[in-house]
C-alpha cells in the first residue's frame, strides 16, 4: 500500500522521459547514488515539478498541523501569549526546513526508481541490490583506464564475470 502511494506522489511529483537512459549515465547515477551524493537529474532524464511538490507539502503539514492545534489549543489558550507566539515561530521555522528535506527525499526516491528501470535495460540478468557496488568499482576502474563508451559494456560483463 505505501509504495502504491508513494508511486502515486512520485508520478504526480515529477515529469519522467520516456527516453531510455544511456549506459555511461546509469553508471555514473550509480556511482553518485552509492556515494549518497544528489545525482543529476537531467542524466536520468527526471525533473521535479516544484509547484506540485509544495502543494503536496502543503496538504502533509495541514494533515499533521490540524490535529496537532486541536489536541494543543487548550494547553497554548491557558499560556502566556509570548510563548504561543515562540512555538508558532519555531513550528513555522521546522515547516520551512523540513520542505527541502522532503524535496530531497522525493529527488532521491524517483532517482533509485530511475536507476533500477535503466538497470533492467543495461544489466537484466544482474540484479540490481547484488550488482551495483560490483559494478560501480568496476565502473570506476574502467574509467581510470579512460575507455571509450563503444567498449564500456563489453568491458564491465568481461570483468562480472571473472
């Protein structure tokens, strides 16, 4: 049930091409995904509608925030009015911060999704969990060696399966 909804976010989230993805470019997706780096999105062909994401923050911070008053409003109706005033700015302050947060997590989510279907059309028989640190090292030993792209293939099954 999550992954059907968090597929349902992702798909309204962002526009996705429907060009495959080259070789040199999941690999090098790879390799910054494996290092917990941002990957380009351009190179998975993916691209973050921020309009809707904010809309889609919006109604997750109103979900969160109208319980919360509810449950709240009594306790900060008793206080004094300075410290509703410093919880109103500190939770103002945390709805700001957590957006990039969740932006990321959004970015990081559809570039793993990304990287998995261009595995299948690159590596189909190599699973993706088992595979990509192998290759990634391989990868980068290829690269040491500044092969062309027309031998990069041939060059990373050559080297799986020895």
């Amino acid at each position: 049930m999550f992954t059907s909804f968090k597929q349902k976010i992702i798909d309204y989230v962002f526009t996705v091409s429907k060009q495959p993805i080259l070789l040199k470019d999941l690999l090098i997706a790879n390799a910054q995904y494996n290092e917990k780096l941002h990957v380009d999105p351009v190179r998975l062909g993916f691209r973050l509608k921020v309009g809707r994401a904010y809309l889609l923050y919006i109604l997750f911070v109103i979900l969160f925030l109208v319980p919360f008053t509810a449950i709240t409003h009594r306790l900060f109706a008793e206080l004094d009015p300075h410290v509703s005033i410093l919880v109103a700015m500190v939770l103002t302050a945390v709805i700001f911060i957590f957006f990039n947060f969740f932006r990321v997590w959004l970015v990081d989510e559809v570039a793993l999704s990304q990287i998995k279907k261009g595995w299948q059309v690159h590596f189909p028989f190599f699973p993706y969990k088992e595979y990509s640190e192998k290759i990634d090292k391989i990868f980068t030993k290829a690269n040491k060696l500044e092969l062309p792209k027309r031998e990069l293939e041939k060059y990373i099954l050559d080297n799986l399966s020895d």
